[in-house]
C-alpha cells in the first residue's frame, strides 16, 4: 500500500471515529437528559470542550474518554459503538408500551363511566 493511500486509510478512519464519538456522546447525553454543561460538570471539563467534541473538532485524550465514558454511565469502548445502545432502545419501548397503557386506561375509564351514565 502506498503511503498516500496509507494517510487516506487513516484520514478516513479518523473522520469516521471522530463522527462516530461524536455521535455516541451527544446520543448518550440527550438520552441522559444531560446538557452539555451537565456533561461537562460531571466529566470535569467545559460545556465549550464538550462542544467541540460533538461538532467534531477536538478529539478527547484517553483520560478524557473514560472520564466521558463515566459522566455517561457507560463503558468507554461504548463511546465507539457503531449500533445503537441497547438501554436506549429498551427505553424507547418501554416508552411506547407506556403511552399505550395510559391510551388504553384513558378508552376503558371512558366507556365505564358511559355504562354507569347509561344505567343510572
């Protein structure tokens, strides 16, 4: 392999991990509810930093990571993960399982109190 395309590999890869960190934390965050000042607070660093790093313009050090990895909850190689987290999808069901319930309670205490309005 030239060494052209050597540098292109790895411009390549490094783009894609910045993307991928970037997404994973800012993903990770809002599913948190954290801002990114409450990131930055619980990974002792600044909201600005944290900025940086979700627009893809710095690339944290390895004791940055596993302090991001460690305001977010997660393992640091999860900062990678290329499939959604599995917590997050979980939430997002139990959410919609959730919605329905309350629908459904809603429809059933409805047409009770018609019966009862309709047997008095």
């Amino acid at each position: 392999m030239s060494i052209a395309l050597k540098e292109l590999h790895l411009y390549w890869f490094m783009t894609n991990l910045r993307d991928l960190l970037a997404k994973n934390i800012k993903k990770r965050r809002k599913f948190l509810g954290f801002s990114q000042a409450v990131l930055a607070e619980k990974a002792n660093t600044s909201s600005h930093y944290i900025a940086q790093i979700e627009q893809q313009k710095k690339f944290p050090s390895s004791e940055m990571l596993e302090r991001l990895a460690a305001a977010l909850e997660i393992d640091s190689p999860e900062l990678f993960a290329s499939k959604t987290f599995r917590e997050e999808a979980i939430a997002t069901v139990h959410k919609s399982i959730n919605s329905q319930i309350a629908l459904l309670t809603h429809t059933i205490s409805d047409q009770l109190s018609e019966l009862k309005h309709f047997q008095n």
